[in-house]
C-alpha cells in the first residue's frame, strides 16, 4: 500500500513539472493579429528587436506577455509578430510596422530583466522594476527608475544629443556625453542613444 502511495505521488509531481515546463514554453508566430500574448513568469530574461515607433513597455502584476499596436493607418496585416517563451527565456521580435504614426505596447511581468534594440523612434520604459539593457540608434529614450539606491550599476550615453538624469544629479548636452554610477542595489541599467536624448528619471 505504502509502495502504491509513493508511486502515485511520483507520477504526480513529474505530471505537475511536466504540465509546468509545458505552460512556460510556446512559440508564435502572427501577422496581423492584435493583441498577442503568452505567459510568462516573473524575474525573467526578455530580449526585444522592435521597429521604428512610439513604444511603451510597461510593467504589470501578472505573468503575462502582452503586444498591442496600433497603425492609424489600416495596415495591421503587415505587423509580424513573433513571442518565443522557454522557461526563463523570452524574446520577442516586432517588425513590418508601417513608417508613420505607429504605436507600440509591450506589457511584461513587473520584476523582468530587459534586453531592447530599436532602430529609431520613442521608447518610454515604465514600472519595471528588473535589469535595463536599452539601445536605439536615434531617437529619444525614457526610463522610469524609481530610487536609485535599487541600482549596483547605471551607465547611459549619447553621441550626440542630450542625457538627463535627474535620479542621479545629471544633465549634459553636446557630442559624446556620458556618466557612470555604481550604488548598493542590485540592479542594472545600461541605456544608450546614437543621436537624441535619454531621460533616467
């Protein structure tokens, strides 16, 4: 009977990993489709290559990826969208985004580590409260840092334009400004932008 038991309760919990490592692994693949989402647990791994546009990620109290757009132009159907999720890892990659006046929304569990690439455009980063690894080529960069004794590591800079951190005492302006801060947290935030500004505020 005690045997029996065991042998019960062992092909439970490998049930239990199973259906676990299955919910915390999907792969899709959409054009056009609006919303698109996908669990995903807390004090994960994101990597995002975005298009141009006026992006928002924001932080949220559950664990769910969640992409929303929009065109303002009637070209939803060229958007692709690709969100692969694998334990702890996630990526997500948005391209074919028409070239004016589009709106991007990136939702992610609250305590998510952070790993952006964006061509151009506006970024505003908010109520995220993990690791913050932010590029764009152009634009202007946006970053909601909440208290900086959070942070072990802050570095931001630009080529040419302007770095404001009001957290940090900082303001610069003019070609190939930067600054470098370490703290007792345990955070870390790299932002940087080829031409136009970052705010760490």
């Amino acid at each position: 009977m005690r045997l029996a038991l065991l042998l019960v309760l062992g092909f439970g919990a490998a049930f239990l990993l199973v259906q676990n490592a299955v919910a915390q692994t999907e792969n899709i693949e959409v054009r056009g489709k609006n919303p698109v989402e996908a669990r995903f647990l807390p004090q994960g791994h994101i990597r995002m290559s975005l298009c141009p546009g006026s992006v928002h990620l924001v932080g949220r109290d559950d664990s769910l990826l969640r992409v929303s757009y929009q065109t303002h132009s009637g070209r939803d159907e060229d958007v692709h969208v690709r969100v692969q999720v694998s334990g702890e890892e996630a990526g997500i990659r948005v391209t074919g985004c028409p070239h004016n006046n589009f709106q991007l929304t990136i939702e992610v569990p609250r305590s998510s580590n952070l790993y952006v690439r964006m061509f151009a455009g506006e970024m505003n980063v908010n109520g995220i409260s993990g690791d913050k690894d932010v590029e764009l080529h152009a634009g202007q960069l946006n970053i909601e840092l909440g208290k900086p004794e959070d942070y072990a590591h802050v570095d931001a800079s630009v080529l040419s334009g302007d770095l404001e951190a009001s957290a940090f005492d900082v303001s610069k302006g003019g070609l190939f400004r930067s600054f470098d801060r370490s703290g007792p947290g345990k955070y870390r935030v790299h932002a940087h932008v080829g031409a136009g500004q970052i705010e760490l505020r």
